[in-house]
C-alpha cells in the first residue's frame, strides 16, 4: 500500500509545478494577461516583473511544501503556514498586477 504522505506530497508538488509554470509564463515571457487582476493601464513589464515573480514565488512554496511532506510526513503547523503564505502572496501579487507601486 502506498504511504498517504507520498500520495499528498505528490498532488502538491504538481500543484506547485503548475503555478511554477503560470508564474514562469508571467514573469519570463511577459504574459501578463494570464493573471486574473492584471489591468490594462499598467505597465506590462513591472506586471509581470513583480506579479510574475510572486506568482513564482508562490509555486516554489508549495513545491517545497509537498516534498517536505513527502520526506518527513504531514505536519499540521506547516499546512497552516502555507496557506496563510499562499494568500497574502496572492493579495500581494493582486495588487502588483493592478498597479500598485508602478511609478506611472
């Protein structure tokens, strides 16, 4: 039978891998128009400079995460920790991809 924490840390690491993914398209090819919240006023290269870079941020996280869990099981307190992450860093990348801090 396999370990439940191999089975979870699996799913998380493709979820990981996926929003590394997005994040990549965003702040490497600069298709900032991927992103949800992205407004067209902006500029697009501080878009997808600091939206794709949280974005990126984001997926190397939950990579981390789920091979964490993988090696050494689940833990309560890290799950926690991840989600709370997750959302401000979402809040935070919302707010870049409106234009928040762009000098314009």
């Amino acid at each position: 039978m396999v370990d439940p924490n191999l089975v979870s840390g699996a799913v998380w690491m493709i979820c990981g891998f996926a929003i590394v993914g997005l994040g990549w398209l965003i702040a490497v090819r600069g298709r900032v128009e991927l992103h949800a919240n992205y407004d067209e006023s902006v500029d697009p290269t501080y878009a997808a400079r600091w939206a794709g870079g949280t974005g990126l941020l984001m997926g190397v996280l939950v990579v981390a995460y789920g091979v964490r869990e993988m090696r050494y099981g689940f833990e309560p307190r890290l799950l926690a920790g991840l989600i709370v992450a997750l959302l401000v860093l979402s809040y935070v990348s919302k707010l870049f991809a409106g234009g928040f801090g762009s000098r314009e």
